[in-house]
C-alpha cells in the first residue's frame, strides 16, 4: 500500500509540474503540450529536456512551432516505434506458435509413416483372419488420428493466417500514421520528402512534365498572436480541407512544415499547374474563419503560392528551391497570389537573393 501511495503521489507531482509549466508559459493545456511537460518533468528524456531549456534560455518562451517540433523529434517517433516494436513480438509469437505445431504435427507423421510401414511387416506374416483383422484395424486408428492431427494443423495454420494478415494491416496503418500530420490530415514532411523524390524520378525517365506548388498562409502568426494557438490551428485545418477537396488523384498534398504546404503535380506542365494553384487560393479565401467558442467571425484565410517546374538535368532540391522563391516572391508582392518561374517577380527575387 505504501508504493502505490508512494506512485501516486509521485505521479501526482510530475503532472503537478507539467500543469505548473504550462500555466507560467501561458500554453494551452492540450494533450500535446500536457505530455511534454510531463515527460519534462520526469527527466526521463535527456534530449528533451536539454533541447526546451535552451529554446528557454534563448528566447524565454517555446513557440507554438518549438512545441510541434518537439514533439514531433522527441516523442511521436517512439511511440510509433513502440507500436511497432509490440506488432513485431506478436508476429514472433505466432510464427513460434505454428513452429510449434509444425513439430508436432511432423512427429505424428514419422510415428504414421513408422506404422505404415509395421503394418506391412505385419500383414506379410499373419497367418489368421484375426491377425489381419488387428493390422487393419489398427491402421485405422492410426488414420484417425492422423486426420484428426492434419485437421488441426488446418485450423491452426488458418487462424495464424488471419491474425498475421490483420497484424499486417496493424502495421500499415502504423507506417500510413507516421507518414500523416496528425492536425491537417494530409501527409507530413517525411511523407513529402518520399514521394517528391519519387515523382522526380519518374518524370526525369519518362520525360512527362512536373511541376511543384509551395505555398504559406499569410500572416499566419498574426492569428496566433491576436486569437490564440486554437485558432492557429483551426486555420491550418481549414487549409489542409481546401486541399483535401481541391486536389484528387494522383497529386501528392502534403503539409511542409509550420503554416507552409506543398503540392506535387504530375503530368503537369507550368500553366496547368498555375491554374490548380488559383484553384486552391481561391478555394481557401471562400472560407470564413470562425471562432468555435464564441461563432465569432474572424475573417478570411489567404495563401502566397510559389510555383516551380521539373527541369532537364534538375534534382528535386532545385525544384524545390525555385517554387520557395517563387513564394518569397509572391510574399514580397503583396501576398495572396501566385507567382511562377516565368513571371518578372521571381527574377527580381532570385537576383535580390543572389546579391
């Protein structure tokens, strides 16, 4: 009773300290943020603890992006491992299982084949109709039970293909959440990282054209600043649905990083792709933005959107780089626009970067 008072109570006071933490900082008191603290508290987790005190020491608070970069290095990977890890040694598990009847079933059909073949021993020198009649029979039960061995084998080996195949989809599901943004829903950087880089490769063998939109909400921290991270999260998912609502089929959506997004547009040529990249624009300004605690309207959301081609020769981080100084381009011109590779705005961006 006095360890588990003794658990309790130091339990207690790591919340205690995360709740304390949260409070001081004036963070909101999601389960993310909750978790970090209390991990804080633990000291458990060296990195990231050193990581929070020197963001602190630096600059004397943690941003809504330190806290989603955070968690993100420190925490959502181990437990995705975790996860992992326990599918794993439940795949072993049954894989030993059915070893284990394997071995079974292999000893009853060496002391069958053993039977067999004393049978015919047997049956060579009987002399009687009884004699025979007691071979015979007891062949019989020796196909009895070797039916009877072969029958739960079926069934055993049946259920393990059922639970490996579901251990499988358990594993898919793992690998489709870690390459997912939990807020937004589309696929998050390690996702687009992967697919642009297979994308690029398969437009450079095929010679099929492929263009990249970059694009960054406008005076995202503004939101932050004036309604709170709520609300700055409530932006990024309406974002994230005009996409999941604009872009279908084989184009890849993913969230960057922070308030940024990308779109990768197969078989897309330059113009097409600037018209899919008003599309999305437009399509994001048509919502209004809603307060949920109050039904208070907080105005309209608007995107820059930077947008590059594949080039003969090119590799994915030039691709890259000419849609984000597209978009640099589109910020410095007044925002809430498209700006191309082809237009006069992104020469005087990249002149004034390379100056």
């Amino acid at each position: 009773m006095i360890k588990v008072l003794d658990e309790h109570e130091r339990t207690m006071a790591f919340a205690e300290v995360a709740l304390g933490q949260i409070r001081s900082l004036r963070q909101t008191a999601i389960p993310r943020n909750y978790e970090i603290w209390y991990v804080y508290a633990t000291g458990y987790n060296a990195p990231l603890n050193k990581i929070i005190n020197e963001t602190l020491a630096r600059s004397g608070k943690l941003t809504e992006a330190d806290l989603e970069q955070i968690y993100e290095t420190y925490l959502s990977h181990i437990k995705t491992t975790d996860r992992i890890d326990k599918v794993g040694a439940r795949v072993i598990g049954e894989i030993d299982d059915v070893m284990k009847v394997l071995g079974e079933a292999l000893g009853m059909t060496g002391a069958y084949d053993a039977s067999l073949s004393g049978a015919t021993e047997k049956l060579s020198s009987a002399k009687s109709r009884d004699q025979i009649k007691a071979v015979v029979e007891a062949l019989l039960r020796s196909t009895s039970e070797m039916r009877e061995t072969n029958k739960a084998l079926e069934d055993r080996l049946t259920l393990s293909k059922n639970e490996i195949s579901n251990l499988q989809q358990s594993l898919e599901a793992i690998r489709a959440e870690s390459l997912t943004d939990p807020l937004t829903g589309l696929g998050n950087r390690k996702y687009f990282d992967r697919m642009i880089g297979m994308a690029v490769q398969t437009a450079l063998a095929s010679g099929e054209p492929l263009s990249l939109l970059l694009f960054d909400i406008d005076h995202f921290k503004s939101f932050n600043d004036s309604y709170g991270h709520l609300t700055g999260d409530q932006v990024l998912r309406l974002v994230g649905l005009s996409l999941k609502q604009t872009i279908k089929g084989q184009d890849i959506t993913a969230r960057y990083g922070g308030e940024e997004f990308a779109v990768v547009l197969p078989n897309t040529a330059l113009r097409q792709a600037l018209t899919v990249a008003d599309h999305i624009r437009r399509a994001v300004m048509a919502k209004e933005l809603k307060k949920k605690s109050t039904g208070e309207i907080l105005g309209r959301v608007t995107i820059s959107v930077g947008v590059s081609m594949l080039k003969e020769g090119d590799d994915t981080d030039a691709l890259i780089e000419r849609a984000d100084a597209c978009l640099y381009a589109a910020k410095r011109n007044g925002r809430n626009r498209v700006i191309c590779e082809a237009d006069p705005e992104y020469a005087v961006e990249t002149h004034s970067r390379v100056a």
